[in-house]
C-alpha cells in the first residue's frame, strides 16, 4: 500500500513539473517554428519599360563589286580591310584580248572612212557628169540623146544611195570601236564608292568568267564609321510596343560579346513587313541605326538589344517578387481566404496548353477584358502571425519593378515576397 501511494506520489510531482514546464516549452516550441516571412519594400522613383531581342550587326550598305568582262586577274591591289575611295583601282583583268579588238575596230573604222571618202569623190565626179550633160543639152537637144541623160541621172543617184550605205558602216564601225574600248576600260576594276573592304573573292592569276553572270570580287561597306545597322528579329507580340517608341524616338541600348562592359545607344530605324514564321512564331525584322566612329562594331556581331518602349516618372514600385508571392490558405486571414479561392477558380489548371485553349473559346470582346483584369492584382503584409491582402492594379513593368496604377500602398511598405529558410545547426546566443 505504501508503494502504491509512493508511487502516485512521484506522479503527481512529475505531473507538476510538467505542468510547469509545458507553458514555456509551447512557447519556445512556437518561437522557434514561427515562420519568418521575406519581405522586399515599396519604393518611389522612375520605371523604364524594355523589350530585350538579339540581332546581327551589318553595314547599312555592302556593295557588290564584281566584273564585266572575262579573263584572268593580272593584277590586284586591294586587300582585306583596305579603305578605298571613288575611282581607285582595284584589279585588272589581262587586256591583251580586248586592246586587239580595239586595234582591229580601229582598222575597220578607218577602212570605211576611206570607203566613204572613194563613193564621195564618184558622186562628184557623177555630179560633174550630169551637169555637163544638161549643159550640152540645153545649147541643142540633139547632143545627147535622153537615154544617155537618164544614166547621167541615175549614176549620180545610184552613187547618192552608195555614200549613205557608206556613212551607215562608218557609223556602224564606230560604234564597234567604242564597244570594244568600253571593253578594254572594263579590265580596270574601279571603285564606285568610298568605303572598307569588307570582302575579297579572288586573287592574282584566277580567272574570270562573265559570260553568264557577273562575277563578284570585292565586297565593299561604304560609311562604317558613321553608321552600321543592327537587323533584330522582334516576336510579333511587342511590335506594337516598337512602333510606339519608334514615333517617340526612343532610344535603343545593346551590347556585344566584343565589348561586354560596353554600352552602344542607337534609334529604330525601320520596323519592315516581311514577317518571318519559324515554328508557329511570327517576328518581324527591326533595323536600329548606331554610329560607329571607332569601327567597334563589325559586320555579323551578335547584339543584345534592349527597345525602351515606355517610361514613367516618379510612381510607386512594387516589387515583382511580391507580386509572384502566392501564400496558402492557412498563412493569410480568415476573411483574406476567399481570394485565393478566387484566385484559384480563375486558375484552376497550371497547364499552360489547357489555359490558352480555355482563352481561344472567350470571343474577342471576353479576351480583351480578361486581360484588363490581369492588372488588378493582390500584395501580402504580415500583420501578426498572419498575412493580409493588399488589391492593387498594375501598370508598366522593368526587370525588379511594376508601377502601381492604384492602390492604398506607400514607399516603404514591407511586402512579403516569401518565406526565410531556417537555418540548419544549433542556434547560437
């Protein structure tokens, strides 16, 4: 019996001291498992809005420099990357062949220059002929009789005819003679504009042949140093965002691989219609104009552009981590629950195929306001244990950043952008 009230003695003092320990071990219990929420503040200042696209530096014009006639390249003197002016002298191809057609045409220009030379001193001599004739005749009829004046006559018409066939071969010589000279000048390959060598084809003994098509030697970028092009491909979607900010002249920023740190500023310049479809994606070719005073920029560099399409000054920010925040039901206010139903009944399905499919059945006019409504979004805070919500409507975006259209948010505010990881070990004092 004693044992059994011993006992029931050790009990009840372990029963105390559980008791008086279990109030501060719940608490420290709950301290310790209390969730620490990660917060991001609102901020006050400007919002620039980027569309970012990759493109291929070009020059804003190559020019194909090829030849007109066949032969082989006698003498080259351009190379590789060589400045030229209008008029220099790039290559020649052998003239042996076209200076003998020059020779020859002008042999047979000079031989009808005689020929006409002979049928006019015969017309004169016919002229002279018939004139005498009429003379004669004139003193007495019986002279000459008329069949003797009409082979006077028609000698002379005869000879008339003769010296414009002549003058015809002349002029047909001639024109032979300077197809053949235009020939011969044609073997000097001349420089049409200023401009860099971008590009040579061909080198000393090759040959030639521009029979069919005209081949081409040189490749030539004229004003490299004050204007190159960037050719971007933009996705269909932001086309009306670039036509926007090319009629405000926004400015256009990119980098390339040559010179990461760098920064190069350039304008839109042309948004062209020629769509391209790869794949069900639809873009359209954008040409951004940039000067280039110290030749950084070389034909087929690859650039990282960003089109600044629209901007705002001095506005509320809201970080875009809070507004990608999503708590669940039992971290937010009772009366807070209903939206994240809402939310979900919006969203019932994270396939993105099954939401763009249930977007096509809305008719146009449905689509329109949906995405309206996109705007009108919702911010957490914590109050005490729990989070509170926030509506807000959204307006431009920047990488961090979204303008708040409306909303009862000020700078400063903490928004919660997530939860802090607890850290792994014994805590230290």
């Amino acid at each position: 019996m004693r044992f059994f009230i011993k006992l029931l003695f050790v009990f009840l003092i372990l029963a105390g001291v559980a008791a008086a320990a279990y109030k501060p071990v719940k608490e420290s219990w709950a301290k310790r498992n209390k969730i620490v929420w990660r917060t991001s503040s609102v901020e006050q200042g400007n919002i620039v809005s980027v569309v970012n696209s990759t493109g291929t530096v070009k020059p804003k014009l190559r020019v194909v420099i090829g030849s007109f006639v066949s032969g082989p390249i006698k003498e080259l003197f351009c190379q590789f990357n060589q400045e030229i002016k209008v008029g220099d002298l790039l290559a020649t191809v052998d003239p042996t062949l076209y200076q003998s057609n020059v020779s020859r045409d002008e042999a047979s220009l000079a031989s009808r220059e005689a020929d006409v030379f002979r049928v006019k001193a015969q017309l004169q001599q016919a002229i002279n002929d018939e004139k005498r004739a009429i003379a004669l005749r004139t003193e007495d009829e019986t002279f000459i009789a008329q069949a003797e004046m009409d082979k006077f006559k028609f000698a002379r018409l005869s000879l008339d005819a003769q010296l414009k066939v002549a003058d015809t071969a002349v002029s047909q010589a001639r024109a032979t003679l300077e197809n053949s000279q235009a020939n011969l000048n044609y073997t000097k390959i001349l420089s049409p504009v200023d401009g860099i060598v971008i590009e040579r084809k061909i080198d000393p003994g090759q040959t030639v042949a521009a029979q069919f098509q005209t081949p081409e030697l040189f490749i030539v970028a004229p004003d490299m140093r004050k204007e190159m092009h960037i050719h971007a491909a933009v996705d269909e979607a932001d086309i009306g965002w670039l036509k926007q900010a090319q009629q405000k002249q926004y400015p256009v920023t990119f980098t390339v691989d040559a010179y990461p740190e760098k920064l190069f500023n350039g304008t839109i310049l042309e948004i062209r219609l020629n769509a391209t479809t790869t794949q069900n994606v639809v873009t359209y070719p954008v040409i951004v104009s940039a000067a280039n005073p110290d030749l950084d920029l070389l034909p087929s560099m690859t650039a990282s552009l960003s089109f600044q399409v629209d901007h705002r000054d001095d506005v509320i920010k809201i970080p875009n981590a809070a507004l990608r925040f999503y708590p669940s039901a039992k971290q937010v206010r009772l009366e807070d629950i209903p939206i994240l139903e809402g939310q979900s009944k919006a969203n019932p399905s994270n396939d993105q195929d099954e939401a763009q499919q249930s977007e096509k059945s809305l008719s146009a006019q449905d689509r329109t306001q949906r995405r309206k409504d996109r705007n009108r979004r919702h911010v957490w805070v914590a109050e005490g244990d729990l989070l509170r919500a926030i509506e807000v409507t959204t307006g431009l975006s920047d990488s961090q950043f979204t303008e708040m259209v409306s909303g009862s948010l000020k700078k400063s505010d903490a928004l919660v952008t997530g939860i802090q990881a607890t850290p792994v070990g014994p805590a230290r004092n």
